[in-house]
C-alpha cells in the first residue's frame, strides 16, 4: 500500500510501470471493480503454445472460479508444451492472465480479453479454446477469433450427459450413466467421475 504523499500527483498507482503484474483496473460506477493480471512472459507463452502454427492443437482455456469473498476469478491457462512431467507423460497446464470481478456479463470477459490482446495482437490467432458452460465467455472471446474451435471442459461434457440420461429416465442407480459414459470416453478419462 501506498503512504499518503504530500503532493497527489506523486501517489503510486495499481497501473504503475515499475511493477509488472496488475495491468488494468476498471472500476465501474457502482463500485464494480474488474482487475487484469498478467506477466508479459505468459502472454509470450500463450502465443507459442496457442496461437502458433507450431502447436496447432493446444487449448487455451477459461475458467471462472466462484465465491471468493465478494470476487469471482477468471483465470485462463494453458498446457506449457516445452515441458513434460516425466511422472505422467504429459505437458503441465500452467496460470495465465487472471480476471478479478463481480459479475459475468459479456463486457467484463471482453475488458478481459481486449486488455490481453492489446499487450499480444497475436492472441487473435489462437486456433482453440476451453471453457464452461458460461456463454458471456464463451461467446465475448469466439466473436473476437477468426475460425477458434470451442471445446467444454470433459467434466462439463460429463455433468450433460448424466443430466440428459437422467431426463430420459435412466436412473443412475443402475449405472447406466457409467457405462455410457465409458463408450464415449477413454477409460482413462473417467477417472473424473
């Protein structure tokens, strides 16, 4: 936190240069804050992975975390394909940019969004993207990239095949969901379930 200066105009600001992470602040009449963190490395590494011709099939994924205090945080993260987690074959996701909000209306993902890319112009080529169910995201983010394709989280996909089966009276005592479930799905993948 900042001491109070003498003079106003000397008063550190959360946008100030000398520190890399906060990069824009808005706050909405109504007290509505909407904060934008990100390092400049990450952006540079969201273009490598996601919007590159390199890695033509890496997802960069959205998701929004509920019930923070009064806050909600949109973080998107992206698999660090230079990387291999020896363990378990595979590359690790790691954080991006995150969000800091109150409310998921499409004008806050987009200030999300536009104050990425204004930082990496190259963001508009990323070629996939994850979210949940939320269309204020989904949708600010897909009208602003050229042919992305738009895949839901596998346990969201998961969460919309139970709730259809159960509406077509499945009961899921049965363990019909299950087995479903298992012939659309790698095994190795329910162990989200």
């Amino acid at each position: 936190m900042c001491d109070q200066p003498e003079n106003a105009k000397d008063c550190c600001s959360p946008l100030d240069d000398s520190q890399p992470f906060v990069r824009d602040f808005l706050l909405e009449s109504g007290g509505q804050p909407m904060i934008t963190l990100f390092l400049d490395q990450t952006l540079t590494d969201v273009e490598r992975f996601c919007a590159s011709d390199e890695y033509p099939n890496s997802p960069l994924a959205f998701d929004t975390t509920f019930n923070i205090g009064e806050y909600k945080f949109t973080q998107m993260t992206y698999k660090k394909l230079s990387l291999l987690q020896k363990s378990k074959e595979k590359h690790p996701w790691f954080p991006g940019s995150v969000l800091i909000h109150r409310r998921e209306r499409t004008q806050d993902f987009s200030f999300f969004w536009n104050s990425v890319k204004r930082t990496n112009n190259q963001l508009k080529n990323v070629k996939i993207i994850g979210t949940d169910e939320c269309e204020a995201l989904s949708s600010c983010i897909l009208s602003e990239l050229d042919d992305a394709v738009h895949l839901l989280g596998i346990e969201h996909v998961q969460k919309n095949i139970e709730e259809n089966l159960v509406k077509c009276n499945i009961p899921r005592y049965l363990g019909m969901t299950f087995l479903v479930q298992m012939d659309l799905f790698h095994p190795t993948q329910m162990t989200n379930l």
